[in-house]
C-alpha cells in the first residue's frame, strides 16, 4: 500500500484512477498490486512512501448542540449526557439522580425562579 498526497480538488481523478480511501489514516493510497505510474504526481518527492499520522480517535465523544449563528460547539457548564432518551424538563426516575448529582436541576430550579418572578 502506498500514500498519496492528493489534493481534495482532485480526489475524484484519484479515486476513477483507482485510488482508495483510508478513513483510519485520512489519506488516499494505491491499493497493492496496482501499478503506481498513474499515481505518480501525488507520489511523495523520490518515490518514497508518504505515510501520513494516524487520525486520533477520541474516547467517547459527548454530542455538543451547535450554535447555528456561528457554527461552534456550546456545551454548557452543567451539561449532562443522559443515559436514554427522555426529556429533562419532564420527572424520570432514570435521569432524576444524575440530574441532581451534575448541578443542572439546581441551575434549572434557580432560572425557573426568575423567570416566574418576571412573570409575576
């Protein structure tokens, strides 16, 4: 297997070349077997072997809400992952301790205060 340095403009002419993509390393190669001559501009420089850095896989990754004005990632301070799918604005007797536990129904409780003193 070999490496190649393609842009993404021309990852198309790659991939009808033959090329394949290895999503573990995030890089185009030239699968064994095949000739490499019509590969050669995206060879690295005296036909060595381009072999790019391993993609790092983070550990379990919390699904963040995105601000869609400017497209970042917002995870509050009180951000809790819960372990189904249940509203946290409704009781659960599954969500209830982990709620308690991470300070968001304290926060939660607090901001409902406000909001009902400013409707009062």
């Amino acid at each position: 297997m070999m490496f190649l340095k393609v842009p993404f403009a021309e990852k198309d002419e790659a991939k009808a070349l033959g090329a394949r993509w290895n999503g573990e390393r995030k890089s185009w190669y030239v699968p064994d077997g095949k000739p490499t001559e019509p590969f050669e501009r995206w060879l690295a420089p005296g036909g060595a072997d381009f072999v790019p850095a391993k993609a790092s896989v983070a550990p379990k990754a919390k699904p963040l809400s995105v601000d869609s004005y400017v497209g970042k990632s917002v995870v509050g301070k009180f951000y809790q992952e819960l372990p189904h799918d249940c509203n946290p604005f409704e009781a659960c007797p599954v969500c209830a301790p982990a709620l308690a536990s991470s300070g968001w129904q304290a926060a939660h409780d607090s901001v409902d205060q406000m909001l009902a003193a400013l409707r009062a």
